[in-house]
C-alpha cells in the first residue's frame, strides 16, 4: 500500500500529466510549466535550508591549561579589561621549580615571609591563549622596585590596547611596545573563579599547612 | 500492480525508469540508439529503437508535474532527450546525484558509477566486464544486427531493472522529508541544465584550431626557440632538467627538490616559483602551454562546437570537474582565444566577483567580513580593517599592502596554509604569519563560524549546503582541516552556480558552459545585452537562496561576432606566438580581435 506524504504541498497536482506522447506542438513544456506554477511543492523559496551544519554534536572547545605566568617577551598580550577579572592575593613561589602557588588567607601567617602580595591578572596572547600574571605588588613597610613598578604600568596600558613587554637590565625596568591598530582580544565567557580553578588546579591551590608544597618548605 | 517502498514514499503519480543507449563522438551532439522505460508502480515496461523514438516530438511516458522521471547520471538521459528535441521532464530524480550526497567523504571500494551504488545498498547487479563488452558494442556506432539490437536492448533493460532495487534502498534517504526530495529533485534539474548545455557546446574557430594541429610540431618548434633563447634549456622539443638545474645555479635562484634530490617540475612548482621570481614566467608558461595543449584532446565537433561531459557533482564540494584537456576552459588560458561566436551571434562570460568572500561573509554572519566584500576591494579593505594602511588609501597609493592582503584573503577563501601563502605572495612566512593572525582577529566572527565547522567535520558530523549537497569525512579517510574550513565556501559556490544554470535554462537562455563561478552564454547580436541582464538578475537570485538573502556582484564579458574571446592579462601573449608561428593576424588589445 502506497503511503503518501502528510505534506499538503506534496499532493500531487489536479491535472494529470497523462501518459500518452504530448506531441502535438511546441507549446508543451510551456502548458506543463503553467500547470506545475499553479502549485509548485519544489519551490525553492520552501527548500533552502538555513546553516552549514543542521548538526549539534555537542562539541566544546573547553579550556584545559591556564599558564601562570608573566607575559612572554614575545607576545603582544591584552589584560581583561573588566575590573571582576582581577584579583588581590598572596602566592608562594618556587623558583627553582618555574612553580606558582596560590595561598589562602588563612595560610598566611603560618608560613611567614614565604609569600608574595600580587594581583592576578587575566591576559590573552595574540594567538588566543588565556594566562594569568601573578603581577607583585609591594609589601608593606617595604620599598617597591623598578621592575615592579615598570611592570604594572605596563598591565595598565594592555587594558585597553595591545602590549610586549621586554626585560631591559641596564635600566633594571621593562621597556614596551605597544599598539592600538591590532583588533582588540575576544574574551571567552568564562568566570575568573573557573579560570583559577584551572589555572592553580592539580595541587597548585595551598590551603592548609600540611600541603606537601609547605611541608617540603619546613624540611619535613 | 502496486510496489510498495519502505519509509516515506513518493508523492508521484508515474515513476518512470530510464536508461538510454546512446553513441557520442568527441565534440559531437549525443545520438541516442534505444530507450528502455519502466513504470515503478505497474511494471509497465516500454523499449524503443532509435527509429521509433525520432518519430516522438516527445517522450514516450508522462514527464508532467505529477511524474518523476529517475535514472543513474541523468544528464546522459537528457542529453538523449535534448538530440531527439523532447521536452525534458518536469520532475528527475537522479540517483547517481543523490548516491553522491550519501556518499561524499566516504570511501566508494567499488566506485561512483551505477554498480558501485548497487555494491553500496548490496544490490545484486552485472559483472562490470558483462557492462564494458556491450559498450564497446554500442559505442562502434552500429550498424547493428537484429540479434544484437534485441542484446543492446536487453542490455539497456538490465540497468533500468537495477535501478529499481536502487530507488527502492536510496527513497527512504532522499524522500525523508518533502524538503529533501526538494533538493534531489532540484539537483535532477541540474542535470536537465547540464545536458542542455552538453549538447550546446562552446563555439569554437574551427578553422584556426584545425591549422594548429596541422602545424602544432612547427609552432611548439617556434615557441620553445623564441623563449629558450632567453634560458637555454631545451634540446630541440625536450626540455632538459640538468641544463635548468645549472640554469637555476647561475641565476642564485633557489627551487624546491623531491624527496630523490631531483627538481620538482610540476605545474604548481613553476607556478609558485615563477610568482617569486618572474623572470621565470615564460618559461613557466611555455611549459603550461605546451603540456596542457594537447590540441587532438580538445572536443570539438564538425559544426565548431567544444562538447564534453562536464562531470557534475563529481567533486567533494559539488563542483563539476570536466576534463582539463577536451574542455576549453580547462587548458591552458590562451586557448580560450579559440572560442568565437558564429555570425550574427554573440558570446558573454559572466563571473561572481569574489565569491568565496561573499559566501564566508554571508553565512559566517560576520558583518565586518561582508563589509569588507560589499566595500568592492576586499583586499584593500582588510588592509584598512587591519590597520595596516590609512583609510584614505587606495589601490594605486597602497598597491603593495594591497597585493600582500589579496594573498592572505585569497588564501584564507581556498584554504591555504600561511606557508603556501608566503610563496604565492612572495613574502617571508612570519609576514604571512602575521598577516593571518591580523585576518583571525579583524574577523573573529568568520573565524569562529569555520572552526565550529571544522570541528564538526572532523568529529564525523555533517556539513551541508542550503539545498541539502552534504559531506561528511567517513570512516578511514584521511581528514584536512583546510579543506574542511573551505568547503562551505565552495560548496555554496557550487550551489549558486546550479541553481543559476536550472534558472537560465528555464528561463530559455542561450547556456553554454558553467566555468567554476562563471556562466558562458550566448545569444544574437540583438539580444546579447537583454539577456546579459536577465543573466545578471539569474545570478544574483541564486545567490539570494544560498546567501541568506545577500547577493554577490556579477561582472560581465562580451565578445560580439566577429571578436574572438581573450584573457587579455595572462592568455594573449601566447596566442599572438602561436599566431605569428602559423602566419595569422594577432590579437589586437586595442581593437579586438581579428
């Protein structure tokens, strides 16, 4: 049994075509034309289809890794221009390690002159790729220096346009470079506290005094 | 006797089988030698010989509004309708398109053709050497015996009865939904526009091709003599790669090698060095010229008219792919001088302007991108969103930037790596680097639209086009990113490209051959202008349906009768050789031609 499609404009059209040869002048093609006009059910107006992929496969491009570190020499970076993205705390550095730890309030005085007062900036490379800067700040009672203060002037001016920021030892200071013909950055909509989530995940959060990173510190 | 079909079925009254047997000599108008007809639904079966069908002023079953007509590549099928002046049916659905949108991105062990489709959907069928005997029956042209007319007409028979079972496994694919029968119908269109323009041909000077070939040995003679003077590298017709080689040392120019350390001498090699060092231009072109020449290929009939099968759908992004060496838009470009309207006539080319461009702006939704477009100079105009030049500049105050951003846009439309794109600009790759990075930036809408894309294809998902030609990497295909970035753009070129050949058809123009994003048409000297502007008008709708309502700029070309067509940038040079080889008048670029 033939099921026709529920379509209205799939029914097919009042006259028949007829099965016979319609050879009796030019005029055919032109009659069909006319017939089919009438109610067209292939009218392109009803076919074309909006979007390259019909498809949701569901795919994300979340992100995995957030580097903490200072802007690379070589790269033009912007700083997140809104002011929730930014934050004021202490972290804990090892050197020798290239590691930054970040540490909680309460963990502050226990560990006493091992951490640094910074501001955690979000900054974007050129090529995409999101970091946070753990930018020093000075501490009390103690006296800044020239690649500090180089430094967060250097933060200030990537808010709003595109800067590289190059070590220049004579003058113990950064130099920069800086544009505002680069089109800004495109910032992914993802919260500062997921982007430290990331960034200082996989043990780099000390929030208690037994953390292996303290314990190592104390000689245990 | 009714014949049911699993899933949905087809809302068609008739649903007529058909396979023609025909005979078609290089260049020549397709001859048809019998038809076998099969009525899905009663079985009803009609088998005609070619006597019998030249007394029809039409097809011998219904072809109205309430008919499909279904065939395997059915533009052969229409190119038999067009030689016997039958009205082409209304309604055609071709399963060899419609195999092609299932199948695209898949790999086919046994093929594309009808027997690859019946292996795909496991139908039973003939053995492929059964098929190629009695084509090589059919195509000695006759004539034939009784016995063998009734075996060609069995023969023919066995193809209409596969592709019943076909039709029967592919419906429940191509008639899921009222839109997607839409789209194999308007794809069995195209294949009625295709056959017209088959049977059309290009017209061709074929007095002046037919002294190129009595004399092609004397004019490569005198052309490799005239531009050898100037690189020494040939010995008499052969050209010697040591003596380039040596060639290449004196000249400090450096040239890529193949993995055995020998010189890589393919066309995309000189190509791409003759761009960064155009010294070597005419030796890039006489090579060009004389290894896509093959004159004795090009298809061109008695009546002066180059016919060939312009392979439809026959690439991943739906673009026909006729063969570079019958077809004369595929040699080399000078040989389009050979294309000349017959008296009284007159030939337009008509291209889109840019229209990957357009495509990527249009659909990726990103309003810079598509200002850039309707600005008339993206190059430039990316030069200015980038910032590279002030906003005041033009071409002629900022051509440099300008020709470096053309490489990086162009690039980006065909899906270049920023290394390809240094080489065919001529700049150091951390230019090209930088210029990219400024594109990925200016433009991050686009940007962001081609890698969800990218993402999809190589995750196995679907891309598809407004009227349904699809891709999907299958399983154990290799996977290009690239290409897969690029595919919307040319896949939606290939779209407009169909829709516009469907509308000129029917809208009774002279159609003589799609060129990539180009239409060829030709009409009387009275009329060429009337129907350039009804052309114009076809083009710029067909970009409407596929550019969400947007359109692309159409330029047009018009050669009148007695001018001959001319690439006037990168074609007459050679032309004018091969003219003053043979003792013909040159082509005049400021006179016409002769």
């Amino acid at each position: 049994m033939r099921l026709f499609l529920k379509n209205p404009n799939f029914a097919p059209a009042g006259k028949s075509g007829g099965s016979k040869p319609t050879s009796e002048n030019g005029d055919t093609m032109t009659e069909k034309k006319k017939e089919a006009s009438e109610v067209d059910p292939f009218a392109l107006d009803n076919l074309t289809v909006d979007g390259t992929t019909m498809e949701d496969l569901g795919i994300e491009r979340p992100l995995l890794v957030v580097p903490v570190t200072k802007p690379n020499p070589q790269d033009f970076f912007q700083v997140h221009p809104d002011p929730t993205y930014r934050l004021a705390a202490r972290v804990l550095e090892l050197k020798a390690e290239r590691e930054t730890y970040l540490v909680t309030k309460a963990v502050w005085p226990l560990i006493p002159g091992e951490t640094k007062p910074v501001t955690l900036l979000v900054y974007q490379s050129r090529h995409g790729g999101i970091s946070v800067w753990p930018l020093k700040q000075t501490e009390e009672g103690l006296r800044d220096n020239t690649w500090n203060i180089s430094a967060r002037k250097a933060s200030e001016l990537a808010v709003d346009r595109w800067v590289r920021m190059q070590a220049n030892m004579h003058n113990a200071s950064y130099d920069v470079a800086t544009s505002n013909k680069i089109p800004p950055a495109n910032w992914p909509d993802i919260p500062l506290k997921e982007i430290l989530r990331i960034a200082f995940g996989d043990g780099k959060l000390i929030d208690r005094v037994d953390h292996p990173v303290i314990r190592q510190l104390m000689g245990e | 006797m009714r014949i049911p079909i699993q899933g949905p079925e087809l809302p068609f009254r008739e649903v007529w089988l058909i396979d023609f047997e025909f005979v078609a000599p290089a260049g020549e108008r397709q001859r048809p030698v019998c038809l076998v007809a099969e009525e899905l639904w009663t079985g009803r079966q009609l088998r005609l010989w070619e006597d019998d069908m030249a007394a029809l002023t039409a097809a011998p079953f219904d072809t109205g509004p309430n008919s499909a007509t279904v065939a395997y590549f059915a533009s052969a099928e229409m190119g038999c309708f067009e030689a016997l002046g039958w009205p082409h049916p209304m309604n055609i659905i071709d399963l060899f398109a419609e195999f092609r949108v299932v199948a695209n991105g898949r790999k086919l062990p046994r093929g594309r053709g009808l027997l690859g489709a019946a292996a795909y959907y496991g139908v039973q069928s003939i053995e492929a050497e059964e098929k190629e005997t009695m084509r090589e029956l059919i195509m000695g042209g006759g004539p034939w015996t009784e016995d063998e007319r009734e075996q060609i007409l069995d023969y023919c028979a066995s193809d209409v009865t596969l592709l019943r079972p076909l039709l029967i496994a592919m419906a429940p694919e191509f008639a899921a939904t009222p839109t997607r029968l839409g789209h194999a119908v308007w794809r069995g269109r195209y294949m009625s526009a295709v056959a017209a323009m088959e049977d059309r041909g290009i017209p061709i000077d074929l007095p002046t091709l037919t002294m190129m070939r009595d004399r092609w040995d004397d004019i490569k003679g005198d052309m490799i003599a005239n531009v050898d003077a100037d690189f020494g590298v040939y010995d008499g017709l052969t050209f010697k790669a040591a003596r380039f080689e040596e060639y290449l040392k004196q000249h400090k120019i450096w040239w890529p090698r193949l993995e055995t350390g020998a010189l890589a001498l393919d066309d995309d090699t000189f190509k791409d060095q003759a761009r960064a060092n155009p010294i070597l231009q005419p030796l890039r072109e006489l090579r060009h010229a004389l290894g896509e020449m093959r004159l004795n290929s090009l298809a061109v009939g008695p009546d002066g008219r180059n016919r060939t099968l312009l392979s439809p759908f026959r690439s991943k992004t739906g673009r026909n792919q006729p063969s570079n060496s019958k077809f004369v838009f595929g040699a080399a470009t000078w040989v389009r001088g050979l294309i000349k309207p017959a008296e009284g006539m007159a030939v337009a080319y008509l291209d889109f302007s840019s229209q990957e461009h357009a495509i990527a702006g249009a659909l990726s939704g990103d309003k810079q991108l598509w200002s850039a477009y309707q600005s008339g100079d993206p190059y430039l105009q990316f030069a200015k969103d980038a910032k590279l030049v002030p906003q005041s500049a033009t071409k002629a105050s900022h051509e440099m930037e300008r020709d470096k951003c053309k490489a990086i846009v162009l690039g980006v439309s065909y899906g270049m790596s920023y290394h390809s794109m240094a080489h065919r600009a001529g700049i150091h790759v951390a230019e090209a680097r930088e210029l990219l990075q400024l594109h990925r930036e200016t433009y991050h809408v686009f940007w962001s639209w081609a890698e969800r894309n990218v993402d999809v294809a190589l995750a196995g998902g679907t891309l598809t086009t407004a009227m349904g030609w699809q891709y999907r990497i299958g399983h154990a295909m290799e996977a290009n990113p690239r290409s897969a970035l690029n595919w919307p753009m040319q896949a939606g070129g290939a779209e407009i490209l169909r829709l516009t050949c469907v509308a000129l058809r029917e809208a009774g123009i002279g159609l003589c051959a799609p060129v990539h994003d180009a239409v060829v048409i030709e009409a009387p000297l009275d009329r060429i202008d009337e129907d350039i502007a009804r052309t114009t008008e076809i083009m710029q709708q067909s970009c409407r349906h596929v550019m969400r309502g947007k359109t692309c700029r159409v330029d047009a070309d018009v050669i009148r009768f007695p001018d001959r067509f001319m690439d006037t940038k990168r074609g007459v040079k050679m032309w004018n050789a091969v003219m003053q080889s043979i003792g013909l008048p040159e082509y005049s670029t400021e006179k016409g031609a002769k």
